[in-house]
C-alpha cells in the first residue's frame, strides 16, 4: 500500500478505463478529492478520456459536485448507475447519445459487485422482469448509442429470470475515515458502508487499482479490527484529505455516525400542506411491528409524521443505504438516518428485500397508466434512474404509492376539514401510456402484491381490472375534481369512501390509537 496525492492518484487512470465510485447521494462516502483532481487533469491534459463510469447510486449535489464532474465532451463513453439525477450534467449526454447510457436497478449494482467478487457469472435475480429493463423491453438503456446488451433473460426450472452481467473493472475509487500503514480502513466518521468490501474484492478479483480516500492516518496495529470495513490486503493506494466532510452540506454530524440518538422531537416536522395530507394517509396503513422502506421524494415525509404522531417505535424504517431502525433523513442529507439500530453493508439490505422481508414500501409515483404500472424513471428529455425502486416495488408484500395528484403549481386550501382546489397543477399524474414501466402493476398482481395510490384528493388500488377510485377527500367532487384531469377514465368503487377529515386539519390526528389498535404483523415460515 502506498500513500499518494488526488493529483497521483487521477494519473493512474487511463484513457478507456472502467472506473467504479463509491458513496450515495449528497455526498455520503464520496471520495470527492479524488473526483476533483481527475476533473482538473482532463481539463489541463485532456486525459483521461472515453471512461466507463460505473456508480450504484446517484452521486452529487445536483449542481456541480461529484460524478458532474465527468461531464465534459470526450471524459466518458458510458456511464452505468441507478440514477442520474444527483449528476443534472450528465443528463443531456444521455438524452443527445454523447455517451452510452444504462441505468438499472440500484439493489442489482449493488448485489452485482458481490458477485463479480467471487467470480460468478453475473447477478441471476427476478428483479427488473417486466420492466423497462427486462431485455424485452429496453433493458436498461436510455441512450441509443448503448447498443451491449447487460442483461439476458433465462429460464431457468420454467421460470424466467435476469442475469446482470459482470462489468469490468479497471480502478475503484472508495472512501474511509482512517487507514492504517497497511491500508487498513474503517469508518467510523462516515454516514453509510455502501458496497466499500464486495467492490475491493471485484476489482482486486479483475487485478484492477483499489484507491482509497480517508480523513487521516494510524499506525499499524492501532485501528480495533472488528471496525476495518476495507482490509489492506486488497487496497492499493490511500490519498488523504484531512478536510473531508461526512456529507456535502454537513461537515460532520455524530447522529449520522450512530454515536448518538437525539431526542425525536428535534426531527424537523412537516408544514401543514398537501404533501403534509399525502404522507399522513399513507401513514395510516402502518401496522403495528411492521418493517418498512421508505422511497424518495413525497414519501420521505412519512418519517417525519410517524414521529410527531408518536408511532415511529411502532415500526421499523428502512432504507437502501443499509439502515434498520430510527428515522431516514429528508432534504440535502438524505440517503442516511438517524436514532437507527444498525446500519449494514447495502447487499445485504437489498437480500432482504429481494427475499420478501419489507412488510410495506412507501414509494413515490411520478406517472400512472390505466393498468396502475408506474414511471419514476424517464419523462421526455429528462432523465431520473430508478434508485433501489424496482427491487422495493417488486418484492415488498404491500406498496403505498404516494404524490400529488397534479403537478407544476398545485395549489389548495384547506377549509374546516375540507380540501378545495385553488389552482390545478399543470402536469398530470395519470396518463395513457407511461414512457417507461418501472412497476408493472399487473406482475405484481399476479404475485399477490397489492399496491395503494395516495394522493391528497383521492386514493385508488391497483387490481385486476386496472386502477381503482377508492376515497376521495372531503370537499372533492370525483367528476370535476378527479376524473377531470386524468386521461383515462378510472374504475370507480361501488361506494366511494370519504378520505379521514383529520388529514385536512392541522392539529395532530392522534395516529397511534389507530395503530396500537391494529393486530401486529405476522411472519410465518412461509412469509420468511
């Protein structure tokens, strides 16, 4: 193991080389000193070029850090990740076939490196069947220029199934709080593990370069060994910046790191709005011992409701980046937690949820169509990712989809514990044909999942017939308020339930007599 500079360490990397990078989000175990100096030398030498750019989760802060830094013409040939939203930059490189495009499920990546570790052939898993990218379909591409095909479809037993194909991997670049001077890592500053050891071990495995970023240094010996995540065994080169920060906009908080709980009435609390309305009903199908996953967007918001309600010890939240327990962070640190139980390795989390353990997934929708299968993933020129989406959507035994009704502009008021529509939002939700199926309404159905739609004006379930109206809020008219601005008309329940007036009031709606009231979840050997 040697200790080099950013600016070293960004000239080891050669035109064409298959480049992984760790971290999630804002800036979670980003090694963004790294990122930096490579930017820097293609900008001065015009090297590297013609990149493989391979990265589980979105990576930056949606303006001009982390993987945006790629983004100059001739930096990249392909880029493969689960989203692309947290790197705006890159997005028009897809949309004009300057590079090659793939986005594919963030549980797959994730899985996929634990795979290419020990030499198997590619990751064989029912997530993504029937979806956008099931070979059948687009299969994950979102450029045209991205012309190899990922993934193949199997039978296997009678059974179809998809293999993700092992990816190369040339230079890793993955980050740690402390290395030792034999390149021993941990990471007890950091906000997340992510995939830091499958990744190590699928380079070394290929006989690439493991570059990793750290705060500071130890002597040998010194670092606990039950707290090493990287071994030096399969670290090639350390690069230090003591400036490092836990996340783009914190420079270090203990919460994140697990060192501490803070009491739950500091958790920011939702404004009373109509996002407030959405996250409050979806919260209303929460059972007692529940395990849960919380999506991005809208349904963030659910963790702040469960607390002011008093129900956030009633259930287990969730999310991708490996965390059980305690309450997931919204806004520019979002994708780490706080008061959580354990934080795990981000494989291990998406096994779970692929082998059924989530008992509810509150996700967001973006697009509906009249069989109730959702995008979140590509409208028009604007391209998002799916995230962990798909491998949630398809396994959890129960999704709430939640959103506005509308978008661009929406505006409501709330009189008396009734909802009035001040102003329509100018895109609609629910349309004909989505651009791409991230959930596939009618697999799901087929499986015996059930899925509900919340939004803050109506409520419908997915069935075999397609999209259901079920509730709608009080003060709503269905013909004028609903059905009015959709493009297909919805199946419409026998008796139309009116949504609970607490949501439209601001005061608290004292969920957790409701929930205690509820029979507690279940698991026999057979839902294990």
């Amino acid at each position: 193991m040697k200790i080099i500079s950013a600016s070293d360490a960004a000239k080891l990397i050669r035109r064409g080389d298959s480049v992984m990078i760790s971290g999630s989000g804002g800036g979670h175990c980003i090694p963004e000193s790294i990122i930096v100096a490579i930017e820097k030398r293609f900008l001065e030498e015009g090297q590297p070029r013609d990149l493989c750019l391979i990265h589980v989760v979105g990576l930056g802060d949606r303006v001009a850090q982390g993987v945006d830094r790629f983004r100059h013409e001739g930096m990249l040939k392909r880029s493969v990740t689960s989203a692309l939203i947290d790197s705006p930059s890159l997005i028009p490189l897809a949309r004009d076939n300057k590079i090659e495009s793939y986005t594919l499920p963030q549980g797959v990546l994730s899985q996929l490196t634990r795979e290419m570790a020990g030499r198997r052939p590619g990751l064989i898993t029912k997530v993504g069947l029937h979806t956008f990218v099931d070979p059948r379909q687009r299969g994950g591409r979102q450029s045209e220029t991205a012309r190899d095909d990922l993934v193949q479809l199997m039978i296997i037993d009678g059974e179809e199934w998809l293999r993700y194909k092992p990816l190369p991997l040339n230079v890793v670049l993955l980050r740690g709080t402390t290395a030792d001077e034999d390149g021993n890592v941990t990471m007890e500053d950091e906000a997340l593990f992510g995939e830091m050891i499958s990744t190590a071990q699928a380079c070394r495995q290929q006989g690439g370069t493991v570059i990793v970023q750290v705060k500071r240094l130890a002597r040998r010996g010194t670092l606990p060994p039950k707290s090493v995540k990287i071994p030096g065994i399969l670290v090639d080169h350390i690069v230090v910046d003591p400036h490092q920060r836990q996340t783009y906009a914190t420079d270090y908080n203990p919460a994140y790191a697990g060192e501490l709980r803070i009491p739950l009435e500091h958790l920011k609390k939702l404004p009373f709005s109509e996002r407030k309305i959405v996250a409050r009903r979806a919260a209303m199908e929460i059972l007692p011992g529940a395990v849960c996953n919380l999506g991005a967007g809208i349904s963030t918001g659910i963790s702040a409701v469960a607390s002011e309600e008093g129900i956030l010890d009633d259930i287990v939240l969730t999310n991708e980046q490996g965390f059980i327990g305690g309450a997931p962070l919204t806004g520019p640190d979002s994708g780490t937690a706080q008061n959580y139980d354990a934080v795990i390795d981000a494989p291990y989390q998406f096994d779970f949820y692929d082998g059924g353990g989530l008992d509810i997934a509150f996700l967001s929708f973006a697009e509906v169509d009249p069989a109730g299968n959702v995008n979140i993933s590509r409208f028009g020129d604007k391209i998002v990712g799916v995230g962990g989406f798909i491998n949630i959507s398809q396994n959890a035994r129960k999704v709430v989809f939640s959103g506005t009704f509308t978008a661009g502009g929406l505006e409501v008021r709330f009189e008396d514990g009734k909802l009035r529509i001040v102003r329509e939002g100018r895109h609609r939700k629910f349309i004909k044909s989505v651009e791409q199926i991230c959930y596939n309404a009618a697999f799901a159905v087929k499986e015996g999942r059930t899925a509900l739609f919340v939004t803050e004006r109506a409520v419908f379930q997915a069935s075999g017939d397609g999209l259901q109206l079920i509730e709608i809020a009080p003060g709503i008219d269905v013909e004028r308020d609903v059905v009015a601005h959709m493009d297909f008309q919805p199946a419409i329940a026998e008796n139309v339930a009116i949504m609970d007036e607490r949501l439209f009031l601001p005061q608290l709606m004292d969920l957790a007599a409701d929930v205690v009231s509820r029979e507690r979840v279940k698991r026999s050997r057979s839902q294990a």
